[in-house]
C-alpha cells in the first residue's frame, strides 16, 4: 500500500519524490510520459509510473489506495489537476497542491492575454515574425493568425508524434524548431535573432521553467514578449511548505531535508593549475569543495578534486551548468571548478550571469603567478592579454612594454608569434614559453625568438616576451621623413595630427583610411589604436607597395592593407568605429552612405585641399544628416636654411572636416 500518490513531471515534483524516497516513505509518482519517467529515478520505496491517467483511471486507483495525493504538475496542465481533484472528491482523498512561484511581475512593453487564442487575436493584428514556446498542443489556435505558415517559428519537443500533429497543421522545414530544453538566454537570444523574431510568445512557466531565460533573451534581441497568464487562479502550498509537511508527517516530527533548512550555496572555485592533485589549490578552495554535493567542471578540473561521495556533472558551458541547477534543487552546495583564477581570464563573468542567487567566487592562483614565480620574475609590470579566442595586437603590445604576457589558444600560436617577432626585426627580445603547469609534462622554455620558429607545443599555453628596449613615445607624431615615399602623395605631419586629433581614437578603434596613399595616417592610427585594427585602401599599385613597405618598417601588426577603390573595396571589412577619408576618387557620397550602413554612428574625418572639394563634402553631410559637423583650416610653414639664415615656406592650407553619424560616434 502507497502513503503517497505524487503527480510529478516537474522540477519541484522530482524534488519530492526525492525526499519521499530519502524519508522511505511507500510512494507511487507518476510522469504521465515516458521523458519525465526518465528524469524519476525509481528505487527503495519510490514506484515511478509513465502512463497518463484519465479521470476515471485516477479515481479507480485512488479508491484502491488510503493515501495522500499531492499534485505537483505543471502549472499549465489544467486539466489533469481538474482531473486529480475531481477524482480526489469522489474518493475522499486527501489533495495538496504544490504551486510554483509566479514571475508574472509587469514587464515593460510586454502583452498580456488569458488565453492562446487571445494571443493569436493579438498577433492577428501586427506584422512581423513570430516564435512561439508555447507548445505543440497550442499551435491550432495560432492557425488563425494570417500568413502565419511564414511568419511563425513554433519550438517543440523532438517526438514524432509532436512532428507529425505540427506537420498536419502546416508547420514544417525551418518553421518547426525541434527540440529539448531547458534553454539558456543564449541559446534563446540566438533563435530570436535568427528568425528575426518580432514577437516571443511564452507562458508563465515560472524560473524552473526557464522564464527568467525567456525575458531577457527577447529584451536582448529587441523582441516584444506575449505572456499568456496562468489558465487557473489556483490555491495550494509552496514547495518548500510541503517539503515540511512531509517531514513532519511522515519523518516522525523532524524537521525537512537539509535542502530546505539550508539555503543554496553556489561557489565559482579557482582551482590553481590543477596538475591532478589539487596542490596549487587555496585551503578555502579545498574546503569548499570538500563539503559540496555537487561538483561541476570540466574533466581535467574534475580530476584535481576528491569527488567520492558526490555528484559529479562534466560540464563547462554556462547555460547548461544554469539549466542543471534549476533542475536539480535537491544540491544545495555547488561547486563549480574553474581552471587558474576566477578573475582572470576564466568563465567566471559569463556564469555570473545567468546562475541563479547569490554566488560566491573563490579565487585561485592563476597561470601568470605560477609562470613569473617559475621564471623567478615580479609580474607587477607585465601587460596582460590573451588571444585565446580573441584578437590581441601582441607585436604591438611587445613593442610597447617591457613585459607582456598572454594567453595563446592554438597550437602554432608560439611558432607564429616568433616568426612575426624576427619578420620585424624584434630580435633582440626574450621570448619565454610554458605549457602544461604543474603536470608531470610541465615545460617551460626561453631564449630569442629564433629559438621558437619550429615550436612544436600545446594547443594552450602562456607566453611571455621581454624587451630591454620599449618605445617610450606615447604621443602621435611621427616624422614625415622617416616614411617611406618615393613619389606617392603623403599627408604632412601638421596636417596628420590635427587630422587625427579630430578623429578621437579610442585604444580599440576599427578604423578605415579610405584613400591611404603612403599610409602615414594608416600607420599612426594603427599605432594609436593599438588594440584595435585598420584597414587602409589603396587603388594606386605603387601606393599599395609602399603600404606594405611602411607597415613592416614600423611593425604595425593591426593594419591590414586592401587593394582596391572604395567603395567597393570596403564592402566585406567588418563595421568600423572611425573613418579617415584622404581621397575619394569621385565616390565620396557613395563611401559616405556605405560608412553609415555599416556603422550609423561612425565618426568621420575629411580631408580637402580645394574649395570645392569642401563644398561637395559639405553638401554630402547634409544631404546624408550627418551631425556635429566642424571644419578647420590649417596652414603651417616650416623653416628652410638659406645660408646663415631659416626662410619659413609655406605648405598648402588644407580643409580637414570632422561629422558623427547620429549625434555621436559609437562608444
């Protein structure tokens, strides 16, 4: 004989049945579908059922059995719990049920309905593509939406049942997303985006139910929200006042389960250089890892902790590590491993933003410590970086500091960085290279760059390069005569500070230098912008060469140069932040109007010699509404010896004209 009927089939329902089996109490717990049987883990006193039940089923089995029945579905399954009720009356059966917490809490431009099918009336109304997380069994009344077999995307469980009922009713090819959540925000964001979804329609599913997801993936997307409001204004307990009714009941008077006397504990745990044993771990990281239920991390970080006793999950994604908690509530004290330091170049940022409560960050000892300390060097002056999957200007960054370190991500990374080093002729810096930290295969190595240029190493390590001679100039303002010019137009040197100034470069700039000539501008900007990139476009072949030849003689690693006339040679370049337009070639409205399509708050910088140059740039801003438009005009003289004396010869005054698309150029 069962003392508990339990209808599951969500989070807090396997939460109870949990505890039902920890109390060992006879339980009979029922999934209504062979997926949620799955996620039941049946044994000791818990039998774990799969098959629906109609009204009349359930009131057969209830008479057959003097138990409590608790009901703990789905918010949205009103009419099994119409069911379990009536069923309960008829029988005489006790009923609890368990309600999940609302987060229906006024979201700003969201639209609310009661319904489906006001929901469909509403989007009747708008234009605009639609994706829907109601749920197969809603889409009938979506059908009344018009044209709605090319504006809606429906997600739905991967079951053929499911896909042969959406595919009678005309839903098919990239209109039917098949498959099983829960969803991050990520994972969310990216659908929307690519269905260039308008409109989200989703219910209430509360925070298990992966809402919070929901709402700020379509705030992100720029995606309006169509909440429809739970079908049934319903009474009943929380999951964690029936938690307590069951210990009390059925646990002879103790309290609930740890889980709910004790709030979640989340912890992001550094865990050293790992090595397998755990040596470079902090004692506060030991200790909680020592005391959590639940470990999360990666293999190798796994194998640097004790794990008898406790659940285990090898995972590193944050929106599936996020998707487990929520899942599983009957953890509640989570460790997730992170290689080196939690602040340092670690997943650490992106879990704090979608892992539920409070999270508490346990520092480690990251990779830079355990290098310098190895190479018996202070790390207080190194540049840090990483190319780890991201772009970082290392040529640029060495040729600036005494000491840069970073993290590479790809196993010919040391070997490129030294064949870059020597094409540069940076050959009188250190290069020092380690891999695999505190591992049996450990290997650090140093010497010049000539040393590296066959490396052969991890597809992971660390770097390091000295350079006893840094450049210690951190204004612009090279010299016009030491480029390279031959017979290609230059932009002078007062011209070119002005010009730039005018510009506001920022470190990270994306900047183009349409009509880049000898590439005087390309090149300062590229040394301004040192961790940002420049493309300079060139139509002239002798200027393109000459390019080339200026770029490896002042090591400008971020500038890349592009042979072509513009605008259609800008067209495949990534959007840029800034602009310098030294020449035209009679396109300057067309490179104008592509500019503000690739970025509508560019910042642009203009340079004119002649009048009417100047009249057709300004002719261009306005037509095209750009704003904070200025002008200047500069004229400089320089001194040239006469015998005893210095004669002052003018240079041609030159119109340099700056405007921002919107109002302001991209921050």
């Amino acid at each position: 004989m069962y003392k508990v009927l339990l209808f599951a089939g969500t989070a807090e329902g396997r939460k109870i049945a949990e505890y039902l089996k920890e109390l060992g109490v006879p339980a009979f717990a029922s999934a209504a579908t062979e997926y949620g049987q799955s996620l039941l883990r049946e044994g000791g006193s818990l039998t774990v059922s799969g098959k629906r039940m109609d009204e009349g089923e359930m009131e057969k089995f209830f008479a057959g059995e003097d138990a409590l029945v608790i009901d703990a579905t789905h918010p949205y399954a009103a009419a099994v719990t119409e069911n379990i009720r009536a069923a309960c009356e008829k029988t005489g059966r006790r009923y609890l049920r368990v309600l999940r917490d609302s987060t229906l809490t006024g979201h700003e431009e969201a639209v609310y309905v009661e319904s489906p099918e006001e929901a469909a009336e509403f989007l009747s109304g708008t234009e605009g593509n639609i994706f829907l997380t109601t749920g197969s069994k809603e889409l009938p009344a979506f059908c009344r939406v018009p044209d709605y077999q090319e504006r809606i995307f429906a997600r739905v469980l991967p079951l053929p049942e499911v896909v042969k009922s959406c595919s009678g009713l005309g839903f098919q090819g990239k209109h039917l997303i098949c498959m099983q959540g829960p969803f991050s925000r990520e994972i969310n964001e990216a659908m929307l985006r690519q269905t260039q979804a308008r409109y989200l329609v989703t219910k209430d599913t509360g925070a298990a139910g992966g809402f919070p997801e929901k709402v700020s993936a379509a705030e992100a997307a720029g995606c309006r929200l169509v909440i429809i409001g739970r079908p049934l204004q319903e009474e009943g307990i929380s999951l964690e006042e029936c938690l307590r009714y069951l210990g009390e009941t059925f646990g002879e008077g103790r309290p609930p389960a740890e889980a709910v006397r004790k709030p979640r504990e989340t912890a992001l745990v550094g865990i050293g250089m790992g090595g397998g044993d755990g040596r470079t771990m902090t004692e506060e990281a030991r200790a909680f890892c020592a005391s959590a239920d639940l470990l999360i991390g990666a293999g190798r970080m796994l194998e640097s902790v004790p794990h008898e006793g406790r659940t285990v999950l090898k995972e590193y994604r944050p929106g599936e590590i996020a998707a487990y908690l929520r899942e599983h509530p009957e953890y509640r004290r989570t460790a997730v491993l992170l290689s080196g330091d939690v602040g340092f170049y670690s997943g650490a940022k992106k879990l704090l933003e979608v892992l539920p409560g409070d999270v508490r960050l346990i520092p480690g000892i990251s990779s830079l410590v355990y290098f310098c300390s190895k190479l018996g060097m202070s790390w207080e002056d190194v540049k840090i970086t990483s190319r780890h999957g991201r772009e970082s200007n290392l040529i640029g960054l060495i040729g600036r500091n005494r000491k840069v370190f970073a993290l590479l991500g790809k196993a010919e990374d040391v070997r490129e960085l030294c064949r870059k080093l020597t094409g540069y002729g940076m050959t009188e810096v250190t290069v020092h290279v380690g891999e695999c930290f505190t591992y049996p295969e450990e290997r650090i190595e140093s010497g010049p760059p000539e040393q590296f240029l066959e490396y052969e190493g991890q597809s992971l390590s660390t770097v390091l390069v000295e350079n006893p001679k840094p450049e210690t100039v951190v204004t612009h303002g090279i010299p016009d005569e030491e480029f390279l010019r031959d017979k290609v137009p230059m932009t002078k040197e007062e011209v070119r500070e002005v010009s730039l100034s005018k510009l506001h470069l920022r470190e990270d700039s994306r900047i183009y230098d349409v009509g880049a000539g000898s590439g005087s501008v390309s090149v300062e900007m590229a040394r301004m912008a040192l961790c940002g990139h420049v493309w300079a476009v060139e139509k002239n072949p002798a200027a393109v060469e000459l390019l080339k030849r200026n770029r490896q003689k002042f090591r400008a690693d971020n500038l890349t140069v592009v042979e072509g006339l513009a605008p259609e040679a800008l067209e495949e370049l990534p959007p840029p932040t800034h602009a310098f337009i030294g020449g035209s070639s009679g396109n300057l409205q067309e490179i104008v109007e592509l500019l503000l399509k690739k970025n509508p708050r560019i910042r642009l910088v203009i340079n004119a010699i002649t009048l009417e140059t100047v009249a057709e740039v300004l002719e261009v801003l306005k037509k095209l509404e750009l704003e904070d438009t200025d002008i200047v005009s500069v004229t400089a003289a320089r001194s040239k010896e006469l015998g005893r004396y210095h004669m002052m010869m003018g240079q041609n005054p030159v119109y340099i004209i700056s405007a921002s698309g919107g109002g302001r150029h991209e921050a």
